[in-house]
C-alpha cells in the first residue's frame, strides 16, 4: 500500500503506525498503560463510533482482532481489555476514534479493573499530553524528550516508539503479507 501521512487528531503518527488497511490504522501508543498497549483507529479521522461508515466499522473491528492476537503472542499475555472512550463525555481525550488494545496478565494491576482509572485519569490523556509536547516543542523550537511531572507515565522518545513500531509490523507481517 502506498505511504502517505497519517494522523491521530491533529497528531501526526505516521512513523508510529505499524498496521494499516485501506480504512484502518494500529499505532503505538505514546504512554503505554502496560507494555504493548496499541491504539487501533479508522485512517478518516472522524470523531465518534457512531459517524463511522458500516465499511469501516467492518475493517476496523477486523483490525482490532488481528492486532490484539499479534500483541497477545508477542508481548505473552493471556488476554487484553479492549476499549473504546466514544466521546469526551466517555474520556475520549482525541476527538479521532480509537480502540485500546491492552494486553494483560493476571495480577497485572492490584485489582483487575484498575485499567479502565488508568485510562480515563490524566495518565490517560495522551491528546491533552500530545497538545502540550506540541506547543512546548514549538516554544523551545527544538525537539526533546519531554518528562511531564504532572502525569505519571513518562512518555516514551520517537525512538522507543519507532522501534515498537517496525517489531510489530515485522510480526504483522509474519501473519498475512505487509500492509503499509
């Protein structure tokens, strides 16, 4: 499939991106609540599940299956929480639909539905995050890697993210043929 800019909201991910169909994308994720922690989103950046197209709806949920079996083997977990925040409302923090895929394992967080606080509290909210990394860059005018004290999950560098991004598309790869 031909390259072309890709984008998460107004964040652009292409190098993040290691899956992509005609109408889905899987990126890595800036601030993994565990390690393997991915986001799969339709390429239309639309904002809520409900104004996607039957089509991508279809391709999206197929995606989510085939990147959360890939996670599964490669990160050796026994399940994953699968969600989707639809809306601000929901602590949906970019207005662009996306699926968590988290891969788990038991005893992974003291109780097992500690995932969902982590996702919807400010360690959560990557676009709030991504907003403030942006504007810092273009104040500073140079790129660095940015600790933010307020949250509690340091963000990863590019670097890290990058190669996330090419080990999982190697494993995609593996199950059907390259799709980027």
């Amino acid at each position: 499939m031909a390259s072309s800019e890709l984008f998460f909201g107004p964040f652009k991910v292409t190098t993040q991106a290691f899956y992509r169909t005609r109408l889905s994308m899987a990126i890595v994720n800036i601030k993994p609540i565990l390690p393997g922690h991915v986001l799969v989103c339709p390429v239309r950046p639309v904002a809520r599940y409900k104004d996607m197209t039957s089509e991508e709806v279809m391709d999206h949920a197929l995606t989510v299956q085939k990147v959360a079996k890939v996670i599964e083997r490669v990160y050796g977990t026994t399940g994953a929480t699968i969600a989707i925040q639809d809306g601000a409302s929901a602590g949906q923090s970019v207005p662009h639909v996306h699926t968590h895929i988290i891969p788990r394992k038991l005893n992974d967080f003291p109780s097992i539905d500690d995932v969902y606080t982590k996702l919807e509290g400010p360690e959560g909210n990557v676009g709030q995050f991504q907003e403030f990394q942006r504007q810092r860059k273009i104040i500073e005018g140079q790129k660095k890697e940015l600790v933010v004290e307020s949250m509690n999950r340091p963000p990863r560098t590019m670097e890290d993210m990058e190669e996330e991004t090419r080990m999982l598309a190697n494993e995609l790869e593996k199950e059907d043929g390259p799709k980027l």
